[in-house]
C-alpha cells in the first residue's frame, strides 16, 4: 500500500531471471507467478530480493507510513 502510485514493488529471485512488479496503489494483488522453478533434484539458495521502484520520470519520495505484505508460498510435486 503506497500512497504515491509513481512506486511499484519489484520481487526478484535471484540467480533465476524472474522479476515481477506490482504497480503501485493499494488492494491485494495475487501474481501466481513462478520466479524460479527448481529442475534439479538439488537443493537451491535463492536470494528473494524485494525493493521499491520509482516508476516516475522524477524525483518522488516514500512515505514513513507505506507498507506491504508478502505472503510466500512453496511449491512442491
């Protein structure tokens, strides 16, 4: 929930390629989007990088009062 719609959350899942954004405003958003997809019987470190993007052409600012919630699901055969 940002108060600014110039921001976006960008989730990436590092090393694989994956990124998703979320445009900026407010309301639940549920991607059901796959960022890496482990093709090994292997076990993978996946470094989940969360970041807030300034999707304007100007300087804009957070707000202290801005938040989110990710909500994390793993899945298996």
């Amino acid at each position: 929930m940002f108060n600014n719609e110039a921001f976006a959350i960008k989730i990436e899942a590092n090393p694989s390629p994956g990124v998703f954004i979320a445009k900026g405003g407010f309301g639940d958003l549920k991607p059901n989007k796959v960022l890496f997809h482990n093709k090994s019987s292997e076990d993978v470190i996946i470094f989940l990088t969360v970041s807030a993007v300034n999707t304007a052409k100007n300087t804009r600012f957070l707000s202290r009062s801005d938040s989110w919630h990710l909500g994390i699901t793993r899945c298996s055969k």
